[in-house]
C-alpha cells in the first residue's frame, strides 16, 4: 500500500500526529489519544504503519505475561513526497483536503471532550485571513512560515511543553483580474 493510501484514513494520521517529536508510545497510549476509536481499529492500524515502515517497535518488554511493543513513527516514511503530489490532478486533491479536514475536526473533538480543555487558557485559535499576494511574495510567505516551523518540529517531549495541531492551509480563493485597475 502508497504512503498516501496508508495516511489517507482519520485514523492513521491522527496515530502519526499522536507519535510525533520522536514519541514512543504503547497501544494502550494510543487508544487513550483517540478515545473515539475502538482498541481493535487502533490495534488494526498500528499493525499496517509497521507493516509499511512507517512505525516502528522501538521497544519490547513483558507485562503480566504479555509482550508490550511502544512503537516510533519513522519520520522520513510518513510524509508524502513533493513528487507523489506533483502527480495528482487537481481532483485528486479533494480527497486528500477532506481527509485533513475530517481529521483536524477529530483531533479538535478529542481536545475539547478532555478533562482540562480550556481553549482560552490554551491559546486555542482559529482564523481565515485573504491576503494579495504576486508568486514571489508568495513564495517569500511560505519560505517565512517554513523558517519559523521547521525548527519546532524538532521539539521533543517535556515537562511544561504540550502537543499542538498546527495546520497551515493555504490556496487561492480568485483569479486575479485580467486588468489590475479592475
């Protein structure tokens, strides 16, 4: 199965975002993170990312009896590449936009049905800005965004420090006009 068929389900992308910053959690920890998900899909999924590279076991012990595995996402295998989506028809992107969307209202469903969701105390912010960019200014934007995000992504797990569901999207909402007086 493609990187792209393997991550295009809720599920699995949400068990890649439960994993991300180098995190190395059991099963049990995983279905504590989608609470919404039976134990057998969370066991079903975690089982075909192995399968595929894109998990893996980074530790093995015994419990009662019983072999518990607490699994490490390869980063390097959970993405899709540059090239794979260069390929897609412009259709082909509808799909791949609803199942990041289904999933973001998932993880956001999962933080406000906690215990101690408090979305003002956690910065909790969502907006929509329009802005009129030419490609260079564009891509200056995106250069900026990804100067300021890659070197979080290297965070690693620590007291004090939370988890959050960053999910920048951006496309054209209009052509630009033929003439730039209209």
């Amino acid at each position: 199965m493609e990187t792209f068929e393997l991550l295009a389900h809720p599920a699995r992308l949400r068990i890649v975002h439960a994993l991300r910053g180098d995190r190395t959690l059991t099963t049990g920890d995983l279905c504590a993170r989608l609470p919404d998900t039976s134990k057998a899909t969370v066991y079903r999924h975690v089982d075909a990312l192995t399968a595929a590279g894109i998990l893996e076991v980074a530790e093995e012990r015994r419990v009662r009896g019983a072999v518990e595995r607490r699994y490490r996402l390869r980063q390097e295998n959970a993405a899709i590449s540059a090239e794979a989506a260069a390929a897609l028809p412009a259709d082909g992107y509808r799909p791949i936009f609803a199942l990041a969307m289904a999933v973001l209202v998932a993880e956001f469903n999962a933080y406000l049905d906690g215990e101690n969701a408090d979305p003002a105390a956690d910065l909790v912010g969502f907006r929509q800005h329009a802005l009129w960019l030419n490609r260079d200014e564009l891509e200056q934007l995106i250069a900026e965004l990804r100067e300021v995000i890659l070197p979080r992504l290297a965070n690693q797990p620590a007291a004090g420090r939370d988890q959050y569901l960053l999910s920048p999207i951006l496309f054209p909402i209009e052509q630009a006009p033929a003439d730039p007086a209209g």
